[in-house]
C-alpha cells in the first residue's frame, strides 16, 4: 500500500485549525454513533447489514463496521472490489452489472482469493448473456471457487434489473444450471430514486410496491423449485420499510455512515436511526467584498449532482447560502440583511450535498476526535478505491 | 514520481478496444491540432498565451504545450503549482488567493525554488491584507527570491477581485511598496461566466465591457505612477475579443486542449479556431432493456456541473441520449422511435459535459494515437494535479 504522503502524516495530533483547506474531515465520534445506531437497528429487525463501500471507499471504515457486526460490503465496481480485499475484506459483493470479459476474469480470480482465505465474493447480474459471461470467466480462471450470484430486479429504479415476476425465473434457472460454479443467491432489489423522495408518505408508498414485487417474484421462483436465499437491497432512505418488510433479509445503506445535505433536507421517518452528519469540507474565506465572501471550496472539493452543500455550524445571525463558485470557489451569501459576512481567512464547514461522489474526489479522509471546534486529528483514512471504476 | 499502474502500463501498445471501460481517453491527433491552432492564433495576435492547468493537471501537456510556444501555466492552488514544478514545469502564475500563512509558505519556498532554476512564480491578490500576509511569508522563508502579483479585478465573474477602475489603485501602490520581494505584475482580469454565454453577440459584448473596464483600471493605476506590464485573463469561450482588444497581453484559455459538450453547444465565433473534442470517456453497454440501455460511466467518470455528456460517434440512425443514470451508471436512450438500443457489451464514447473537473476524477489519461476507431494506445498521461486542492 502506498504510504502516506508526509504532510498528511505530520498533521496527526494536530487540532483541527490547523487542518489546510479545502480538506474533506470526518467526525469520528458522530462516525461511530451512527455505525451503533445502524447495527442496533439491524439487530432489532433481524436483517443483516451490508454497508455500500461505494460510498466510503475505505477498507478501514468497511472493517470497522464489520466489527460492529455489518456483514461485509456491496461495492458497484470490480475495481472496488479488489481495492477494498487488498485491504483485508473478505466478504464482497459487487451489487451491479459486470459483462466485459477481461472484468470478469478478474472477478473470477478474486472469488478465487477471497475463497482461499475463507471469505467469498458475489455478483449480480440481469441477462442471460451475463450469466453465460460469468460462467465462462469462472471455468477460464480455472481451480475450484465458485461465486454467489444475485438476480437483479427492477423495483422501480428504471436502470438495470429485469423486471419483477416471471422474468426473474429463467435467470435463476440459469444460474442454477452452473451450479457449483454459479450459485444462486437470490434477488437483488435496489429502489435507488425512492431513497431520496422527500416525503415520508411516498417513500413508505414506493416500498410497499418494491417489497409486494420482490415477495412475488421469489414466490415464482421457489415455485419453480428454486430456493431464494436472501433478498438484498435497501438504502438510508427507505431502510425503516424494507427492515420492517419481513422479506428483505439484508439492508444495503451506505451513506447513513456519514449523512449529507441532501437526506437531511427530507422528512424523517420516526422510526428511522437519528443518523447525523460525520463528513464535512473544511473551507476558508479567502476574498471578501460588500456583496459576497468567496471560499476555496468549488465542486472539485465536494459533488453538487445532488445539490449545493449546506454551510454548518454557524450561530442563526451568521448563517449563510453557499452558491456555486465553480471548480475550485463557493460564493458565501448572507441569509439575511442583518447576516455579517465572515471575515478573511475565516474557516469554515460545509456539508456536502451528496457523500458518494465527493468521497470519491479525495484520495483520503482527515479523521477528528473531539469535535469540529476542539477536535485533535486521530487518524487519515485511506480511500483505497478512489477512482477505481472498472 | 509514482510509478504507473501494472495494467496501465501494460496496455501500452494495445488496441482501442481493449481499453478497460469507463476510462477517460485523449485523442491525442485532435489534441495536438488544438495546440497548433492555439498558437497559430496567437502568433497572429502578437499576445502571449499561459493554458491553465487547472483543467489538465499534467506537468506532460503543460510541457507540450510550452514547447508550442505557451508561456508557463496558470494554475488555481498552491498544491497544484507544486505538483506541476515536481514535474517539471519552471513558470507558474497561481489565478487564485491564497490568504493561509502556511499556504502562503509554501508558495514562498516554490518561489525561489523556481527562481533557482531560472524559472518564476506569480500570484493573484485582491485586498491588502493578502498583500501583507504575501509579503511577510516571503520575508519569513528568507532567501532572495522574489514573486510576480497580480492584482485580481472582478470584470463581471461576480467572484473574487475588487472592482474594476480607482480600488485598484491602492492594491498596485501596496505591492510596489513591497518591491523587490513583491514585483506589481499586472492586472487579472477574466471574466468566467462570459466564456460560457450560448451567443455570439453576448459575448462580444460582455467582453467588450471587460476590455473598457480592464484600460480604464490600467489607466488609473499607470495615473498613480505605477506602469502595468500585463493585463492577463481569457478563456476558450471569448478569446478572439481579449486577443483583438489591444489591451491584453495574455490568454488563459484552458478547455481548448480537450473542449467539452457544453462549449460546443454554443455559437461559434467565425474568428474562433476550430477546437476539436480530444476528450472522451470510453464506456460499455452492460444492461439493456424494452426501453433503454444502461452504460458503466456515470458522474464518478465525468462531472455533470455543465450538463451531461453527449454520447459520439454513432450514425444518424443510432444516435443516443445520455441521461444521469448516478454514480456509476449512464441511461442510454433513442434519440428517435426509430434507433435500435446497443447491445449488451458495445462501447461507447462520450464527450464529457466539462473537461476540468471531469479529468479531475481520474488519475490518468489514456493516450491514443490513430483515432478511437482503429488507433492503439501510444501513453498515459499522469493527471499530477488530481485532487490537488490545497
Ligand atoms: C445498489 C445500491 N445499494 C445500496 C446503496 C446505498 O444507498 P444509500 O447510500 O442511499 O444508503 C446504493 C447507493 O447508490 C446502491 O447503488
Ligand atoms: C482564472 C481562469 N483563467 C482561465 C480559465 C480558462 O478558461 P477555459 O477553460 O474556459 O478556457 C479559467 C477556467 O476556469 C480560469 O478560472
């Protein structure tokens, strides 16, 4: 692994003002109580849960959750994959569609690893051709491992999936025919646009829909005689209703870890963990004039495909509106006439619209204990898959 | 420097189509024709042209580019001037403030790091406490070097920069009285939104506001004594105007290199060379459905801040519509009832809606020589800059 570079390692024990800007900053202890609000909730419900890496990236944080009693992780990229098993994961599942045949000898070859050293690795798939494809990669990587194979089905995300129902049932066929090289492992069923609904109501609506769906659709295939293991998905916004469902035996939440401005903005199921945000851009004021204070924090510092961020921990008569400055620049408008603009040189806190994407900008995490105004840096987390898009 | 990736390296030599998918691809013929109009066109215009490197982030191309005639780099940060000096790259002017003390140590030992190799740096400021906090971190590192300013006036961005004209004036005496640490370089004077205005007319006549507005500042401040030996600023969208004005002296234009979806959409100045896209991110088809086909890139393989990307390169009666399918997907759409979906496994290839921070998200460029149809991978292109945010 590569080491890390000097300045990042000389700022540990450092207190947080002294953290260069624009850097992404992670609460620890906000981390962690949100990791002992999620497995708390899965214990109550009886699911298991497999925190999204595509969301954090990082073979430390994936650890630490299975620690907590998470159940390995689901990644979207085989690339992710072999990132975060370089880092000692050992139970991985590529949620998503994989059908280049270089990619899937790769996979081939990991299930392969993580066999060996007692852990195991799944896929998903939604075609024929893909089972073939992986079948293929499984008997050309040679040697004995075989691979947990997951259909997936559309539930309403309009993206990949076949759709729910029959369409299911020759592809679990399919995979069955491969046994003991493909095994089964049952239904992938991921509403991703429901998670972010605004309101309470719609989602409940749109996962009553999803859950009715995948219900059915492994009604079918056991029909057909095929036993459906797990049906998995699941995320931050909906997880109250499929954990509740009785069919969901797996949740796929990732971004509850660190929260962003975006779930924050929507109505909060009374049921759902009280998760808080625990990742945040450190910024500085770095020009100021009557209309305006600009910091060094543009969308090259966090992702804006879900919104601008939100600027944090500002006492009421000093709030302020972050607009778009572009790349490397955040326009600070005052929220109100009253609102004083913040002085040159002046830190600040941003929270980002969407963590997936902005993690991703950042090849590691500069982790605080003690808070964002007293806080010391505890440690730099690695984000071993940054950029790992294959 | 870090060495490259095992199978990074290996895919020297090999045919477009075996690049692994989604991976961000240089046209390197196209490129290269964009770098030979770039200085064709300001040979004509007797002005001096500094690319920004802030969209390309490789001491690689900065170097090419210099070896067209391309006077140095502009850059936004510190971190960036820093990687690009690692590299190789002697004259770097930094676009941007930078009031942290600690940034502004570092930018003082670049500067005689610089100087020591017969190169130079140069800085933007826009109040006098930037000025001051300059001035000092260059008495506090020692040495004899000194450092290139510009003073930062707002010609329309809304961004940093005091206003055009008298405010400027006081900024000019301030530096010149730190003379010789600080040397009064000029004016900085760009004008971002204007580049990307969708009509000619618009642009021309915002530009011909910004040229008024940059003479009349050089005028006050030439008034007071002070000669003004650059007026610097300029990008892809507008340059004909500033290169025609007479007034400036230097282009910063940066996306002309790559060019991006969202430029072209826009009027084309007759004057303008003839930019072509250089970039693109290769993708694969790896879900197809009744309705849509779904394709591996999504915005962690390009930024969607200026639209999404435009999927090329496919005959009339093929033609697709991109639509945000999240992080790692993209949804394939007919343009027309009639246009068959891909099939499962084709390549792709998309032009990125903004080329900077979409190279932003990836650590290399893959070179190719030949076309994106029959050409082979000639290098790679290491993106030093990436994530450089500091
Ligand atoms: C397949 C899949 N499962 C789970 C998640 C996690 O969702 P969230 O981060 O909203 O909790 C995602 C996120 O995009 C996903 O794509
Ligand atoms: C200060 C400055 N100069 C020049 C440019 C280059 O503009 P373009 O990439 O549109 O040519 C930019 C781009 O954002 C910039 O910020």
């Amino acid at each position: 692994m590569k080491p890390l570079p000097e300045a990042l390692r000389a700022s540990i024990g450092a207190r947080v003002d002294l953290i260069d800007t624009p850097a992404l900053v992670v609460d620890l202890d906000a981390m962690e109580r949100n990791i002992q609000r999620m497995a708390e909730f899965a214990r109550k419900h009886r699911v298991r849960w497999r925190p999204h890496a595509k969301m954090h990236k990082s073979a430390e944080l994936a650890l630490l959750m299975q620690q907590a009693g998470a159940q390995g992780v689901c990644v979207q990229k085989v690339a992710e994959a072999e990132a975060l098993a370089a880092g000692g994961v050992n139970d991985i599942y590529i949620s998503n569609q994989v059908v280049a045949g270089p990619k899937l000898l790769r996979t081939a070859r990991l299930a392969a690893q993580l066999a060996a050293r007692g852990g195991r690795l799944a896929i998903a798939v939604d075609s024929p051709e893909g089972i073939e494809r992986l079948a293929e990669a499984m008997v050309l990587a040679g040697g004995e491992a075989s691979i947990d194979v997951f259909v997936e089905i559309d539930v309403g995300q309009g993206r990949c999936g076949v759709p729910p129902g029959e369409a299911a049932v020759p592809l679990a066929q399919a995979i069955a025919r491969h046994a003991p090289r493909l095994r089964f492992a049952g239904l992938q069923a991921y509403h991703g646009r429901a998670q972010h609904l605004p309101g309470m109501a719609e989602r409940r609506e749109a996962i009553a829909g999803v859950v009715r769906a995948a219900a059915d659709t492994r009604q079918r295939i056991e029909a057909a005689g095929i036993p459906v293991p797990l049906i998995t998905g699941s995320g931050t916004g909906t997880l109250v209703h499929e954990a509740a469902s009785g069919v969901y035996g797996e949740l796929q939440a990732g971004s509850f870890l660190f929260m962003d401005a975006d779930y924050a903005r929507n109505e909060r199921e009374p049921a759902q963990p009280q998760f808080e945000h625990a990742l945040f851009v450190k910024t500085q004021v770095i020009s100021v004039c009557d209309t305006h204070a600009v910091c060094d924090a543009g969308h090259k510092s966090h992702a804006i495909d879900s919104g601008l961020p939100v600027v944090a921990l500002l006492p009421p008569d000093r709030a302020l509106r972050y607009a778009n400055g572009g790349d490397e620049h955040g326009l600070l408008h005052a929220e109100s006439p009253k609102t004083r603009l913040p002085a040159l040189g002046r830190m600040l806190w941003l929270i980002p619209g969407h963590c997936d994407p902005t993690v991703n900008l950042h090849d590691h995490l500069i982790g605080v204990r003690g808070g964002l105004a007293l806080g010391t840096v505890e440690r730099i987390i690695r984000v071993d898959a940054r950029g790992a898009l294959t």
